[in-house]
C-alpha cells in the first residue's frame, strides 16, 4: 500500500490560532509516521451560509471532491460556547447536499484544542454525532488538547500528555482502518 493521504481540515480560519497549531503538529506526525498530509483551508472554498434557495456553489464539489480524494480526514477544530464552529457545520451542510462520498469513503479523525482545561470535549461529542449521522467511519480516539499555552514545545510539537499519547493512537487507528477498507475493496 502506498503512503495514505490524510487531509487536515481545520474549522478555525486564523493563522494564528491554537487549532492551526495543533494542526501543524498532527502534520509534523503524519509526515513522520510516512503519511501524505493535504492541507484543507476551508478559507479557500468560499462557502456561503447554507440556505436551500441558493444553487449550490462549484466551490462545494471541490470541497467534496478535495476530501474524496484522500484515504483519511483529521477535522481539528475549536470550540464556540460548548459546540461547532459556524464554519464546520456550514461545510458539513453544504457538502451533504452534493454527495456523501467524502463522508463514507475516508476515515476520519477528530481534534481539538482550547486554551482551558476542557480540550473542546463538547464540540468533539457534538460533531461524532454530526458526521455519524451521515455515514462517516469516525475513529473512537480523539485528540483533546487542553491548555494549549504548555501542549507544544519550542518546534511546535504536541508533547503534553495524555494528548500526545491519544494523538498516537488515533493516527495509528486511521493508517489501520484505511488499510483494512484498502484490502477488502
């Protein structure tokens, strides 16, 4: 089997944030671990707020398209006020109106990270559910990053634990589902 390709989505838009920190790192890990990252800024795809009167926006298939195209998905997202950043959810609506290959085809991995002690429990619990509900293989390891100022060392790697650890183990639940779906198609 060839290096899988693994996207990371990140639901939080800014440079800056803590999220693309975490996302960064998963990379540096998928990229050591003999992965093949894809970066998906949904920044990029222009997405407006869902409504069903409006044609769907071409910007929609590349997205599906985009993710269909890779073995694996690791969502690393914040948390707004206990749940999904608007962001996600209007990209999980909106691409569910075109197809749901991209939710069926790849595995997908959850993450999160917040600056208190509570690593995004209740937006990783609200969008299992979410991506469950449209047929998604989600792994059961999440990655929750609590106060994320003491998670990353100087180069930007994941070292508090037990995040480190659960990282570990949920791209090592991914490389084995994605292989396991490869010998069975």
């Amino acid at each position: 089997m060839s290096a899988p390709k693994i996207a990371l989505l990140c639901a939080s838009l800014r440079q800056g944030s803590i999220n693309k920190k975490l996302e960064s790192a998963l990379e540096k890990r998928l990229v050591a671990d003999g992965a093949e990252p894809v970066l998906i800024d949904l920044g990029d795809y222009d997405l407006p707020l869902y409504h069903g009167e409006i044609e769907l926006p071409h910007s929609v298939k590349r997205l599906v398209l985009d993710l269909t195209a890779c073995d694996g998905v690791i969502v690393v997202t914040p948390e707004y006020n206990g749940g999904l950043p608007p962001v996600l959810k209007n990209a999980i609506d909106w691409t569910s109106t075109f197809s749901t290959d991209h939710f069926t085809g790849p595995v997908w991995g959850l993450a999160s990270c917040t600056p208190g002690p509570m690593s995004g429990i209740m937006c990783l619990r609200q969008l299992n559910y979410i991506l469950m509900r449209v047929g998604t293989e989600v792994v059961p390891t999440q990655v929750g990053v609590g106060n994320a100022i003491t998670a990353f060392d100087e180069e930007g790697h994941l070292v508090s634990e037990p995040s480190s650890s659960l990282a570990e183990k949920m791209i090592a639940s991914l490389f084995l589902r994605i292989k396991q779906k490869a010998a069975i198609e």
